[in-house]
C-alpha cells in the first residue's frame, strides 16, 4: 500500500528510535516526511546516512535540526513545512516521540547486602573465592544471561541531585503538552488532512515505578490525558489521537534511565516471545494506524509489547 503522493508525515524527534524507524517504514510506503530533531554536529555523522536512505526512497523528505520544544523551534518548521508542501499537500500523520526528560531521583538510594549474601552463599557451595563467583557472575549478565540481574551488583545512581520543581516542568513540557502545541500550530495553519493522526509514546512507567522515572512517569500521565482530550475535541475535524505504549526497547532514551540493564533483563524474561519490543515494532503499529481503515480508532492507548504487561 501506497500513500497518496501529497501526503506529509511530520515527526518530532526522528533521528533514532521509534521516530527514525517510523520514518523508514512510512517512505518506504510513499509517505513524505517532515523531520525534527536535536542532535549535535558529532552526532550528524551517524545521522545523515539514515536521511540519505531516506530520501533514496523517492519521498520528498526535509529534516530540522532545531529544539522542537520551543516556539522558535516550531514555527522555523511549520513556516518551511508549509512552504514546501503549497495548497495540495496536507499532514497525515503527527508522531511525537520525544525523549527529553529528568532521571534524578527523589530521595537517597538506600543500597543494602542481599546481592552479595546470595553470591556468597553461592561460592560456598561451590567452595570458589567470592570475587571469582562475583565476577563471573557480573560477566555473564552483562554478556546476555537475564537471569542472573537478581543476583549482581544494582546500578549506580547519583546520590547527590534530586528531582526539583524545574525538573518536573521541563520534563512535563517536553513529554507531556509538547504534542498540543504541535498539533494547534498545525491545526491553525490548516495543514491537518481531512482524515489526520496523531500519535504519541507512553510506556509501563506509566502505572509502575522505575528509579529515576518519577518525572518521565509524570509526564506520561499527563501525556495521556491530552491524548484523550484531543481525540474528544478534534474528532469533529477529522483528527484521530491515540497513544502507544511500547514495550521495553532498547533505544538511547531506554539506555539513559539508570538500571536500564535491569528492567532489559526483566522486560525479556516476562515477554511470552522471550524478546524484547522493536522499534520496528512500533513503526509497523503505527503504520496501521495511518491505514484508512483504522479511522475509527480513536482516544486509545494500545499497547505494543508482545504481551510483556500480563505475563
């Protein structure tokens, strides 16, 4: 399936995850993209051959590397997006898939023995050294072996800086009511297409607690409730809003949170597949979403993860 050649995706925060991988699978399906990102000069060398793939696709693609979460940032792009697309283009499909968020903790990580009790015990029954068993141990978790996260030493967390005020706005800005301004702006300029989508990530931080989530996991919550609400207020315009909740999946934004290994090594044994989520995964639900047939989904949050949340 094909996407009409007037067609536009705009996607915030397309340079690697879930935006970069929804990026490939929409032009590979005709779709045009519009791309924002934030990335340094360093960081354009890995980059700039995902957009050249990109473009080899026979899609018009235009790419902004700007903050997308200021006003500045937005309207430089919506002021060139409307440009290039003229009278006939018009946005099929919003994805914002920003990862801009605090990972402070909010009190004092208290670290106590029961990791190297149970190693311990383990050399004594193999009558081994207890650095030895310690270090063999830490080696095969790291080299792949999810079951032994129990068992090894918990990750590091900085003990010194804690979640304030200003981290919660920023973090609540960037992930959780970014998207409306988006989608206003959008809107205002009429660049919305009759039967349009937007879309957005959640994750299982919504409902349970990672260390150093409390701010994402906030944002999140409110994430949602503007999904809701926009899927109610813009219905009559022909705007579909929905939210995604992924799996764990291993992205740069995962790889931030600390103890990432961890919740990797717990994500992939509760998964019935054994495997963790994709982020070519979640381009192919969002692909389905953008299908005329899935217009009457609408103020959903679906979930995306192999069954990881009920097993």
């Amino acid at each position: 399936m094909r996407f009409a050649p007037d067609l536009w995706s705009v996607i915030i925060g397309g340079s690697s995850g879930f935006g970069l991988a929804t990026a490939m699978k929409m032009a590979a399906h005709g779709m045009n993209l519009c791309i924002v990102h934030r990335d340094r000069k360093g960081a354009m060398r890995r980059i700039e051959p995902f957009f050249d793939e990109l473009k080899s696709k026979g899609v018009k693609v235009i790419t902004f590397n700007v903050d997308g979460l200021s006003d500045e940032g937005r309207t430089k792009v919506l002021d060139s997006l409307a440009a290039e697309i003229g009278e006939a283009g018009k946005v099929r499909m919003l994805l914002h898939s920003v990862a801009f968020g605090n990972l402070k903790l909010l009190a004092p990580l208290k670290v106590g023995d029961q990791q190297q009790k149970a190693r311990e015990k383990i050399a004594e029954k193999l009558g081994l050294p207890p650095e030895d068993v310690s270090r063999v141990l830490q080696e095969s978790f790291e080299n792949g072996e999810p079951r032994l996260h129990p068992i090894v030493d918990p990750p590091q967390y900085n003990n010194r800086q804690f979640l304030e005020a200003g981290d919660f706005a920023r973090t609540v800005q960037a992930m959780g009511y970014n998207i409306l301004e988006w989608v206003t702006d959008i809107f205002d300029r009429n660049l919305f297409d009759a039967d349009a989508r937007v879309l957005s990530l959640t994750s299982e931080g919504n409902s349970i607690s990672w260390r150093g989530y409390a701010a994402i996991s906030a944002a999140k919550a409110v994430l949602e409730s503007v999904a809701r609400s926009m899927a109610v207020e813009f219905a009559p315009y022909g705007i579909r809003s929905n939210v995604i909740q992924a799996g764990v999946t291993d992205t740069p934004a995962l790889q931030a949170i600390p103890g990432s290994d961890r919740i990797k090594a717990q994500a992939i044994l509760r998964n019935p597949f054994g495997r963790l989520t994709t982020p070519e995964d979640i381009a192919n639900v969002i692909f389905l979403l953008c299908q005329d047939e899935a217009a009457w989904i609408n103020g959903a949050l679906i979930c995306a993860d192999g069954g990881e949340r009920i097993a």
